[in-house]
C-alpha cells in the first residue's frame, strides 16, 4: 500500500476516533475513568501506528515524505520537516484552558472543580510550561541539523558532485525520524500530565484542528484551480481575461473560516 493511500485510511481511522472522543461523557466512577483511559491509549497508539508507517516509507522515499502530495497548499504552508511543529501542542493547550476557564470562571470561583482543561491544577501547569521549553529547544536542534543538511547538498551541488546526493539521504531520514520522534514524544509527555478527562479533550481538539484545517484547505485548493482554469482563455496567440475571473480572484484573498473549522483556530 502507498502512503497516499495508507494516510486516507489512516484519517478515515482519526475521524471515527474523534467521534468516540467527542460523545465521551464526564466520568463518574472509576469504570468512567479506566474507561476513558483506554480511549486514550487507543487514539495513542493510532498515532504510534502513522509515525511507524512513516518512518518506513521514508528509508523507501524520503523526499516523498517532505513534497507530500496528499496534503493540502494550506497544510503545506504550516508544516516543519514534513509534519506539524510539536510546539503546536502547547498553543492547543493555552487555548482550550483559557477558553475553558473564562467559560466556568463563576463556577471555579464558587469552590467547583470542574476537573476538564479548564481546571488545571499549578503542578500541571508547571510541567507543561517545562515541557514546553525542553520542546523548544529540541524544535531548534533539529532545525539547525536540517540546516546543515541542506548547506552540505548546496556544497555538492555547487561542485558538479550531485551523484553524491544520495549519500546524503541517510542524515535526511534520521532528521525527518527524529522530528516525528519529538512531535510523538511530545504528545504522549502532554497526555500522561492530564488525567483521562483532560486528555480525552485534548486529543479531541487536536484533532479538530487537523480536520479543520485539512477542510479548509481543500476547500481553497478547489478554488484556486477553478480560478486558474478561469483565468486566462487562450485565442490563437492571445489571451484573454475574463471579468468574472476578476471577482473569483478576490475569493481567493478573502479569510473567511468554512463551516466546522473552530472560531480560534
């Protein structure tokens, strides 16, 4: 199976996950609370599952891997090193728990532990602070391992040497597995600081954001082939432009979120 194909079952996969993870109620007992544990773990190894597909495919075609023709222009244009950056993660947190917070504020006030992202504890907020600066500095190695990948192939490509490319692959794939490693690693670290609920939450909205932003860019992707298909007509040696190509070209530049895709995103 390609990748391309192993990536629509592996969403397809997501989305009946998100379900689960979405209609999952409020524990109320220790079977809730296992119950939810073993959601987790589920949606877990799921991306366990795409990292160690990913990391085959990419000793196989690691260039596949970084032009990445099964997503969009717009995921195109957020992605580091073929994949999501891991400090990604930490705005997701800030976001939800400051939504959350602000959302239950009179009921925090009043002495009611609502347990969900809202409600999290100092140490949990110290861990993920922590956590969040040790992922930063392990996003700027990595980068700058990327770097110095990409200025040694400049070096052989400007010496009439590009046979020697090849050579090179190898650093390649260890970049790109070492990126993944911490984009997982930073996911699982996330998750063992919330309890069951907590990460059920997390996992929820992480996941509607790769959704959202995976509708949003097909979305625009269709639009602008439609408006380059539009925009020039071809006469003998000439070109003509078509006015309403005009007013499908101010589409283009208009920011407006599809339906499905959360306000804060």
């Amino acid at each position: 199976m390609c990748f391309r194909r192993f990536n629509e079952t592996w969403l397809h996969r997501l989305n009946h996950l998100h379900h689960q993870l979405a209609s999952a109620p409020k524990p109320s007992s220790k079977e809730d609370q296992l119950h939810l544990r073993q959601l987790v773990e589920r949606v877990m190894n799921h991306y366990e599952d795409y990292y160690r597909v990913k990391a085959h495919a990419a000793t196989l075609d690691a260039f596949s891997m970084f032009s990445a023709p099964w997503v969009t222009s717009l995921e195109h244009s957020l992605q580091w090193i073929a994949g999501w950056r891991p400090t990604v993660v930490f705005h997701l947190i800030y976001t939800e728990s400051s939504s959350r917070f602000q959302a239950e504020l009179i009921d925090i006030l009043r002495g009611h532990r609502t347990g969900d992202l809202g409600d999290l504890s100092p140490g949990q907020l110290g861990g993920v602070s922590n956590l969040q600066c040790e992922t930063v500095n392990e996003e700027n190695e990595i980068t700058r391992e990327l770097s110095d990948w990409q200025d040694g192939v400049c070096d052989i490509m400007s010496s009439s040497m590009g046979s020697d490319v090849d050579g090179k692959m190898p650093r390649l794939v260890k970049v790109l597995e070492k990126a993944d490693n911490l984009r997982l690693k930073t996911m699982r670290r996330v998750v063992d600081l919330l309890t069951p609920q907590q990460a059920v939450e997390f996992l929820t909205v992480t996941a509607e954001m790769e959704f959202g932003i995976r509708r949003w860019g097909l979305e625009k992707d269709r639009m602008r082939v439609g408006v380059q298909c539009r925009l020039y007509v071809c006469v003998d040696h000439g070109i003509i432009i078509r006015s309403s190509s005009l007013v499908s070209v101010s589409l283009v530049f208009a920011f407006i979120l599809p339906p499905g895709v959360r306000r804060r995103w």
